[in-house]
C-alpha cells in the first residue's frame, strides 16, 4: 500500500477539481460518451465505485467493474483484455493502493481520463484496533501486516473509506463533479442524483450514530480489519485478528492477545464476512466461548450478502453490531 500524508482540508476541493479536470472527456462538445448507445462508458475497478457511478450516473452511463462479484478485490488479477478495456472507457474510477494490479493497469493503460477516489477524501492509518496495538508489547516482532506485506510500522493508509457514510459522501461528490465533466450536457442530471445520493448517505450516518449511542461494549472483533473508519466515526473500538487481509493467519500471540481482550471487553461475537474464510473467527470464537456473525466490507456483492445494495449491507452491518454490541 503505497504511503501518503493525510490530505489538508484546504487541499481537498482542489483534489476534486484536479480529478475532475484531468478528464479529457470525449465529451467535450457536449455529446455524451463514446459507447454505441451514445451512454458514458465508465470503468470502475470495484463494487462501492461502480455503486457510485451507477447511482449518478444512471440512464447516462454504462458502468463495467473490473472485479467480479464474489472476487475478493484485494486479490484481483487484471487479464490484458481488461486492460485494453480500460483504454477505451471515458471515465476510470479506482482507489489507489487498494488494489495492487488495478494501480499497474491504469498505469499501462494509458487512460487519461482517470479518478483516483483516494484523492477525494482524507485517508487516515489505522491499526488493527481503535487501541491501535500494533506489535504485541511481548511480540514486538510481530506487528500486523497489511494486505500487501506492510507492517503497521511503515504507517500504511487505509484505503476502506466506503464504510464511513461520511467519508463515501465526499467520495460520490468528487464522482459527480467527475462525471459532470466528461459529460457536461447531462451536468444537471448528474448533480441532481449526486445530492440526492448524499443526502441518504447522510440519513444513513444519522441511523448509525443514533443506533450505537448505548451500548454495552464499545469493542468489535473482526477478521478483515477494514472498519477503521466506522469505529473512529461512531466511537467504537475495532480489534482486527489479522490486520487488514482477510485471509492471512494470525499469530498464536494476536489470538491470545484476542482472548484477554475479549474477556475484558464483555466481547460476545467475532465477525466474519462473505467474501473470505471464517476460519480464523470459528477458531477464535471456539477457544473463547464467542458467537460468529457477519460483518461485511461491502467490497462486492454476492447472492449471499445480506442485502442487494450499499445500503441494504450496511444496514445489516448496523443491526449485527447492535446485537453483538449489546444495544440498549
């Protein structure tokens, strides 16, 4: 994961209007894009973006996604058809740093017209709890990885902004000023379905502060510590087994590390999610007596998420943390 300075708020908006202008829209004249049916082709490199795209965009662009449903994104491989196919699209959205072979892609693709959503909103480093453990205090030489071989020691960002309400409001706003861009005769359009969006994500950041307020623990224990983002929002404490890649094994020092914790915290349930291996939650909820659940990173959609949509997922999310949390 490539390391970045969080981005100054004063930077921000130049950030948006740099993703946008950057978009050498073959839309220049007005026209919309370059597809057959006239539509704006968009590329984007996983489900919450082409979500983004497909919510402003609507009847105006056909979106694509890279990775397929049911792929875990961290793992994704990119053919050279899908390469070229990047080449060809009007607008690229991707998130930098999150997928390794989508970043050499873009880059040898040649694309122009290319939105980074990494760029669109603050990233921040977090480790693989709100505590921040890092390496065990005894195991120092056992810190958590990330999913491309970082240690928490090199400060890597996380890139799961998705899960932040707030944070992927910022992201579809620089989507739409992107949009608008390449496509400026259906600028209205796009920046009507950009607010309206917003202000569910809004809506939706309201029903998650208002429904963890009271809770009996403040901890979470999951295996894909992607929840950075919605812990620090809504004051929780997220206790990764394995740091950031869902599929890594944890040391037998993080398990026990896990099970005081557990035990300290009044803890009842450790998350899995549909797109990895529960393995290592019913190891862990096993050795300490714990119920398993989902919680989902929303980083694809599949017949078994609990939802058809962004929303419909995290508002399961919502109901599985106040379970296990203990709302009250």
């Amino acid at each position: 994961m490539n390391v970045r300075r969080l981005i100054p708020a004063a930077a921000l908006a130049g950030a948006v209007a740099l993703g946008a202008t950057t978009l050498t829209a073959c839309a220049g004249t007005g026209a919309a894009g370059s597809s057959a049916d006239g539509k704006l082709d968009v590329m984007a490199s996983f489900y919450p973006l082409q979500f983004l795209a497909e919510r402003i965009g609507k009847d105006h662009v056909k979106v694509a996604t890279l990775t397929k449903p049911g792929v875990e994104p961290h793992d994704l491989e990119i053919t050279p058809k899908q390469t070229g196919l990047l080449g060809e699209a009007d607008v690229v959205l991707y998130l930098k740093s999150l997928q390794p072979a989508v970043d050499k892609a873009v880059a040898q693709s040649g694309v122009k017209n290319v939105v980074d959503a990494a760029t669109l909103t603050p990233l921040e480093v977090h480790g693989t709890s709100g505590h921040d453990h890092g390496a065990d205090a005894d195991h120092p030489e056992e810190g958590h990885g990330d999913e491309h071989g970082h240690s928490h020691g090199e400060a890597a960002e996380d890139p799961h902004v998705w899960l932040d309400p707030v944070k992927y409001a910022e992201v579809a706003k620089g989507v739409g000023a992107a949009l608008e861009k390449a496509d400026p005769g259906h600028a209205a359009d796009y920046r009507k379905n950009t607010e309206e969006l917003v202000a569910r994500l809004t809506a939706l950041n309201t029903e998650f502060e208002d429904g963890l307020k009271n809770t009996a623990t403040r901890t979470f224990i999951t295996t894909h510590a992607a929840f950075g983002y919605l812990a620090e929002r809504y004051g929780l404490d997220q206790e990764g087994i394995s740091g950031v890649d869902p599929e890594s094994e944890p040391s037998p020092a993080r398990m026990k590390d896990l099970q005081a914790v557990a035990k300290k915290e009044n803890v009842s349930t450790v998350f899995f999610e549909t797109l990895a291996s529960d393995k290592t939650a019913k190891s862990l909820a096993s050795d300490t007596g714990l119920k398993t659940d989902v919680l989902d990173p929303l980083e694809g959609i599949t017949d078994k998420s609990q939802g058809a949509d962004y929303f419909e997922v995290m508002r399961s999310n919502l109901k599985n943390l106040q379970k296990a949390l203990g709302t009250k």
